[in-house]
C-alpha cells in the first residue's frame, strides 16, 4: 500500500508539473497585450512600454514561469492587473460560492443517479428499466447551459419560487444568510447535476447487473434475503468501484462546468472570474484560476485512486 501511494503521488507531482507548463504556454502564445487593454485603444506606446515593464511582461518566459510556479509553492499569486488585488483573496472569495455549488450539485448527482441505476437494474429489461435509460439518454444529451435557461424561465420567470439569479451571501453582514444562499445555489446545482446524474446512473446500473450475476448473490437470496437488502447491503457495495471512479472525474467536471452556469445565474463564483479576466485580458487571474482547476482535477483523481485501492483490497500497486 505505501508503494502504490508513492507512486500515485509521483505521479500526481509530475502531472501538476505537466499541466502548469501547458497552462503557461497556452496564454503566453494568445493574442493581445494586457497593458494595451489596461491602457485603452489610446495610450501612447510609451505608457504602454512603461506599464508592461511594471508588471514584468518585458521579462523572458522563462523567468515569468519559474517567478510565478515558486509563488505557487509558497501560495503567493502575484496581484490583478485589472482588480489591482492578490489573486489568492479574488480565488478564495470566489470559491466560497464555487465549491459549495459543486458540492451541492454533486450530492443531488449521487442521489439521483444511484437511486435510479438500481432501480433501472433490479427491473433489467422491464417498462422501469426502459424508461429510466431513456431518461438517462435524455439527460446526456441536454446542454447544461440550456437546461439552466429552462429552470429560470420555469420557476423563476413563471412560478416565481426562486431569483433568476445573483447570490445573497452567506452571512447577514453580506446581506443574505445560509438559507438565502443555498436557496439561490439549487437551481444553478441541478443544472449541473442532471448531465452528470444521468451519465452515472447508467454506470450504476451496469456495475450493479454485473455483480447481481455473482454466485454470493444468489447465495445470499437463497438464504432468504430479499431483493431490496441483497441490492442496497451487498451488491451496491460491491458495485461502487467503477462509481466511484466516475464520481472523482464527475466532480471535477462539475468544478469546470461552474464557469458556464454562474454566468448563466450571475453568480459571482469562481468561474464568473474567469470569465470577466479573459474579457479583461487579466492573464495572471486566469492562469491561476485555470491551474486552480487542473490540480482540483488532478487531486480529485488522486484522492479515488487511493479510496479504489481502500475499498478493494486486492489491488495492488502494479494494477493501476
């Protein structure tokens, strides 16, 4: 086990090493000069010359890359060019909102999906399993940006149960309270929950078939287990490995789905950020954001290669 946990975490190092470098590369290579923008279309190459120097865009790649990865290891992310702040307070700020809307969407992911692939397979090839699977298509194939548009138009412009968009505020002092905030946070979380629900349910359901067909369940109903028990105590349990994998992948997408949805419900969330610096052509704001969610993604997958290797003890370090 400290084996395999050495190398997934070589591994983990060396693909945040990876991604920082295309990151990097990626918006180095992009059209466009953020002091000209700062500037507007009218300074003069002089102020403009004088401004890029300030903020260090005169400066070799190379040293901009390694000056900006050694503030990452010691949590220093330089300052806006257009909020004229550190990074780290606008990401951590924006996170308060980001994080627990994907949290959100991804207990309502879980339950939803679940629920319905053990449902859908104790009914194999009956009307439920049909149905479900046809929901499932359905909901694979719905943007999440356009489900968004019909969740505001349906209750909020139609029933009037919740705000077309804008967040309250966790506290009173912000203006809003725990209830307020999460209450705006659920349509924007089932938006991003229905695309990834119905992919996993589908997942669900064909982990749960496969491990129905094991001779320890059928051992199990023999012995006077009934369905309900033999699926949710045995099979679902022994059926969560391929889950969970794709619930690590899941969660990360929903972290890079944010950046849609929160435009959709003017949320000022991470993903809005990142949208309104690209606008703005704030590189340092977006690299840190874009890097930001690429270690998520990279951790998260980290974190469920460990949990496969805790729920299974017979994977060993040379089988992943």
């Amino acid at each position: 086990m400290g084996l395999f946990f050495l190398k997934r975490f070589v591994t983990l190092l060396a693909t945040l090493i990876g991604a920082s470098i295309v990151v990097f590369l990626v918006l180095e290579i992009l059209p466009g000069n953020a002091a000209q923008i700062l500037m507007g279309p009218d300074a003069s190459p002089d102020a403009v010359a004088a401004l890029a120097t300030k903020l260090g865009l005169d400066q070799p790649a190379s040293l901009r890359y390694w000056q900006w990865v050694s503030g990452l290891v010691v949590g220093n992310m330089g300052d806006s060019y257009a909020y004229s702040s550190p990074v780290l307070d606008l990401v951590l700020e924006r996170l308060a909102l980001t994080v627990p809307l994907a949290l959100m969407a991804m207990v309502i992911t879980t339950v939803l999906a679940l629920a319905a692939g053990v449902y859908a397979a104790a009914r194999h090839n009956k009307v439920g399993d049909v149905g479900v699977m046809g929901l499932a298509q359905i909901g694979i194939a719905i943007p999440n940006f356009w489900f968004a548009i019909l969740l505001i138009l349906l209750f909020s412009v139609k029933l009037q149960w919740f705000s077309a968009g804008g967040f309250p505020g966790w506290t009173e002092d912000a203006g809003g309270s725990p209830l307020e905030a999460l209450k705006a946070l659920l349509l924007p979380a089932i938006a991003l929950a229905v695309v990834q629900a119905a992919i996993l349910a589908r997942i669900t359901r064909s982990a749960v078939l496969e491990v129905l067909r094991e001779d320890f369940v059928r051992t199990a109903r023999a012995k006077g287990l009934t369905q309900r028990a033999a699926l949710w105590g045995h099979v679902l349990r022994n059926a969560m490995i391929p889950v969970i994998t794709v619930m690590g992948l899941q969660f990360a997408n929903l972290l890079a789905g944010t950046i849609v949805v929160e435009n959709v419900f003017y949320l000022p969330g991470l993903g809005r950020l990142i949208f309104q610096s690209i606008s703005n052509r704030d590189l340092i704001v977006v690299r840190n954001c874009v890097m930001l969610l690429a270690a998520m993604v990279v951790i998260v997958n980290f974190v469920v290669d460990i949990l496969y290797a805790v729920i299974d003890p017979r994977v060993k370090a040379s089988d992943i």
